[in-house]
C-alpha cells in the first residue's frame, strides 16, 4: 500500500471512530443503551481496524469483508 493510501486509510478510520464515539454518546443521550451497545462494538472493530498495519492478515480480511458487505448493499 502506498503512503498516499496508508494516510488516507488512517484518516477515514479516525474520521469513522469519532462518528461512532458521537452516536454512542446520542444514543445514551436518548437512553438507548442497546443502540449504543451495537456501536460500541462496531467502534471496537474500528479501532481494531486502525491498529492493524496494512498487508496484515487482519488488514487484509477487514478489506475484503467491507468490500463484500458493500456489493451485498449494492444488489439490494
């Protein structure tokens, strides 16, 4: 992955985690713990996702699963 790439990658999942540290603080807001449960742990992924360094495993398998999430939307 190219340094261009890397930052934008990193830029996209900081941007993404600080989405989601915001809609778990609206949902507790509104008193929808299961809501904000259910981001809680998406926002794990994500931090997960920035620890990851690029080609890994890891790296790889959450690409790969953001793409097949993204055609299954795509069809519907």
């Amino acid at each position: 992955m190219s340094t261009a790439g890397k930052t934008q990658r990193y830029e996209i999942t900081t941007y993404e985690i600080t989405t989601y540290e915001s809609l778990i603080e609206i949902a507790k807001a509104l008193g929808n713990e299961e809501a904000a449960d259910l981001l809680r742990e998406t926002l794990a992924e994500e931090q997960e996702d920035l620890r990851a360094p690029p080609g890994t495993r890891r790296d790889v398998r959450l690409r790969l699963d953001s793409g097949l999430r993204r055609n299954r939307n795509r069809r519907r």
